[in-house]
C-alpha cells in the first residue's frame, strides 16, 4: 500500500488528490485525533513504530514519506 | 531573532535547564513585545496597561509584568490575534459560574501541541505507548469549544499508540466500560501503559467501578497522570498521599507512579508534572511566580501566596502573566534533586472564595 492510499483511505479524500503539499489541518478530516488513527495505520501497514516527534513532525505529505524514509519504508 | 523565532526556540531546546538568572534574561524581551502586541490588538487590555502607566520598553524584571487575574477570561473578549481563530476552549466552570473564553489561534495551537510534546518527552521519553484515557470520549468532541478534560487528552494523545477510553457515554451519563478496560489490561499490562485523567473523575468514577466490579490488574509500569479537581476530594479528606496509594494499589503499580499535575485552561500546553522529588518545574517558555495575597508583590521562597503563571506560547490572548486563584509555594530554585533547573514550587490549595481581590475594575474604561 502506498502512502497515498492509507492517506487517501483514512481522511476520507480520492487517492488522485493526495499530495506532496497538502498540509496538516489544511483538509477538515486531518484533525489531532484522526492525526492519530493515520499513524496507528502507518505502523500497521509498514510493521513500524513511530516515536512523539515523529507524529508532531508529520506536518504534511512530504514530511510524511520523509519520516517513514527514516524508517526505510519506500513510500 | 524575531520574537516567533525566539519563541520556537524556547520550545525546540532542551527544557529546564536555565537557571533563575537565565530565564529572566531570556523571557524578559520577549514578553515586552508580546504585551506591546496585545495593547495594540485589543482594548481591554489597552485600557487595563493605560491606566497602569507602564512603559512596556522599561518594565526592569519578570515580577514587575503587571499581573492579570484569571477571572478577566470570564468578563471580557480578550483575542489579541487578528486573524480567524482555529477554537476556543472553555474553563470547566462550576454550575452557576461564567466560564472562561479562551481563544486559540492557529499559532497559538500549533505552539501548544509542540510544546506539551516537550514536556511529555522531558518526563517520560518520546516511545509512544498503550494510553487509558479515564473519561469518556465526550469530553474531548469538538463541539462549540472543548473543555480543559478534553484539551488535556488531546494534548497528551501524542504519547498514545493506542488510545483506550474507560467510560462511554449514555445520555451525558459516563458508564465504566469493564470489558473495554479488562481487554486492554489484558494485552497490555505488562508494558509501559500510560493513564490520564481528571483527578475527581478518577476517584469518584473509577476507582468506585473498579471496587464495584472487584477488579484488580497487575500492571508494574503504569503511571498514571492527573490532574484538577482538588478541591472536591479535600472536601471528601482525600490527600494525594492516599490518592496515589489507592490508584497504584487497584492497578498494580507503585504510588511514586502516580503523578499529579497542575494545568488550567489558560495555559493549554504546559502542565506542571510532578518531578521525582514531587516538585513542579516550569518549562522554558513558561515561568512561575508567587503573590503576597494583599500586596499582590512576590513573594520569596517558603512564602505560600497566589501562583502566576507566565506563559510565552499564546498570541490570541494574554497569557504572559495571569493570576490565579491558587495557592502555591516557591520550595527553592536551581537545586531541586531531581536535576531541572530554575525555581521549583508545589501547588497548595485552590481558592474556596474566589475574586476577593477587588479587581473586577481592571479593564474599566475611564
Ligand atoms: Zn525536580
């Protein structure tokens, strides 16, 4: 699964609009607690576990697939 | 550095580490020009600094920042930020009492996340882990305005891995969820579990469900974290000593696991946690001060009087220096053994009769 399409899947939004520069909050459904949920999927989805700076750190698209880089997840 | 850089910084450093001297060197100017921004945003506070006199450029220490009473929040519209505002959080207000309005700007939020997340990560590491929230998922839907319960699991939700919650709600009713949480002991007890609730919530609803339901976990690691609501279990003589005793005998850990902690609406973003030594620290962007009760003067160490908190993070309010209705304790300052600099103090009591001050003519226009 791709980032896009975990994104696409928990915000609620069609996978051909996700983006590199959509930003945290920018989109109604990207609050604090579905923040949450998204990165409980991630961990799932990639067998990873993402640390507190991590999850503040996710601020938009791209700082998403730079974080699970970090991870070595290609995303 | 402008004033939003210093700011930022005062967050992304590593916390508690300055000195008394230090920290007054740093949060100084920055709170001259915060209260300079907040005189040309908005009238009340205008009209409040105009009748004072004071020469912002010239204010000479921390103490001498005018102090602003609480109670102001419930009186007037105190937004210092121009733009649209991202909530506004309300005090939890005892029946018949006007609750506080505070506003929060985009800005405002943004700094609060990141600096709760600082603070968390001073006290116990950045590994986000299996969260107990001790209320209802109620409390923290966005509505018209979020209450301090809900801002408080919000904000600590950044430590969760999974997020479970000990009540649901019937009808505005909180019903234990005894499955829920025998589930959630079940597969994690033995790992490091983080609990947070609201100190009377946890008394009077959990620990009585757990009795009721004769539940007892084994969950060595738990901490447990909470705050508010002291003065309702003074009332019943309950003291932290048998709080904490209590809470760590049902969940099956040690009482030095219980940990209170001091916050308030006003100042979503810090929380006060008790350090090993049982003394509360106050973050780089923060600062505590005591008040004589009459003279409003601070007071020295051992002195108890009204706690000020001072609060650099918010734009779309004055929280740079808000009085409290509390009663706290400077214990000392850049010796506390737990090794975090600056003053350290302890919260005493929360004000049975509150705006005996007389100072319901701050904000009158002359
Ligand atoms: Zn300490």
């Amino acid at each position: 699964m791709t980032v896009e399409q975990i994104f696409s899947e928990c915000f609620n939004i069609p996978v051909e609009q996700v983006h590199d520069n959509i930003k945290y909050q920018e989109i109604e459904k990207w609050d604090s607690l579905n923040h949450l949920k998204f990165t409980a999927r991630l961990e799932e989805v990639y067998d990873i576990e993402l640390d507190m700076d991590d999850i503040i750190n996710m601020s938009s698209v791209k700082k998403i697939r730079e974080i699970l880089q970090n991870y070595g997840v290609a995303a | 550095m402008n004033i939003d850089q210093q700011i930022d910084q005062l967050i992304s450093e590593p916390q508690y580490q300055f000195t008394d001297a230090e920290k007054e060197k740093r949060l100084l100017p920055v709170i001259r020009e915060q209260l300079k921004s907040h005189y040309r945003n908005n009238r009340h506070v205008k009209s409040w600094l105009d009748k004072l006199a004071l020469d912002i450029d010239r204010i000479p220490s921390l103490a001498a920042v005018p102090p602003l009473p609480t109670q102001m929040f419930k009186y007037f519209d105190l937004q210092t930020s121009p733009g649209e505002l991202q909530r506004i959080l309300y005090s939890s207000s005892t029946s018949g009492q006007t609750p506080s309005r505070i506003p929060i700007s985009p800005l405002t939020a943004q700094r609060q996340t990141k600096a709760l997340a600082a603070i968390i990560k001073n006290h116990f590491g950045a590994k986000r882990r299996p969260f107990l929230a001790i209320d209802s998922p109620a409390s923290n839907r966005e509505a018209r305005g979020i209450t301090a319960r809900g801002a408080a699991i919000r904000g600590f939700s950044i430590l969760a891995r999974e997020m479970v919650y000990a009540f649901d709600d019937h009808d505005g009713r909180m019903v234990f969820n005894e499955e829920r949480v025998r589930d959630f002991f079940r597969r994690h007890q033995a790992e490091e579990v983080f609990a947070l609730g609201f100190t009377f919530v946890i008394w009077s609803e959990f620990r009585k469900a757990l009795l009721d339901a004769n539940l007892r976990f084994h969950c060595p690691n738990l901490v447990l974290v909470h705050g508010g609501g002291w003065k309702k279990l003074r009332a019943q003589s309950v003291s932290k000593e048998v709080f904490s005793g209590t809470l760590a005998g049902l969940l099956g850990s040690r009482p030095e696991n219980v940990l209170d902690y001091y916050g308030m609406v006003e100042q979503t973003g810090i929380v006060f946690i008790d350090c090993v030594a049982g003394h509360k620290h106050a973050p780089n962007f923060a600062e505590v001060k005591i008040r004589n009760y009459l003279t409003l003067e601070e007071n020295g160490i051992g002195q108890p009087g009204y706690i000020e908190i001072m609060n650099l993070l918010p734009d779309s309010y004055p929280g740079m220096s808000i009085l409290t209705e509390d009663v706290g304790e400077i214990l000392g300052a850049d010796d506390c053994p737990c090794g975090r600099k600056g003053k350290y103090f302890v919260f005493r009591s929360r004000l049975e009769k509150s705006e005996a001050r007389g100072c319901g003519d701050t904000f009158r226009e002359n």
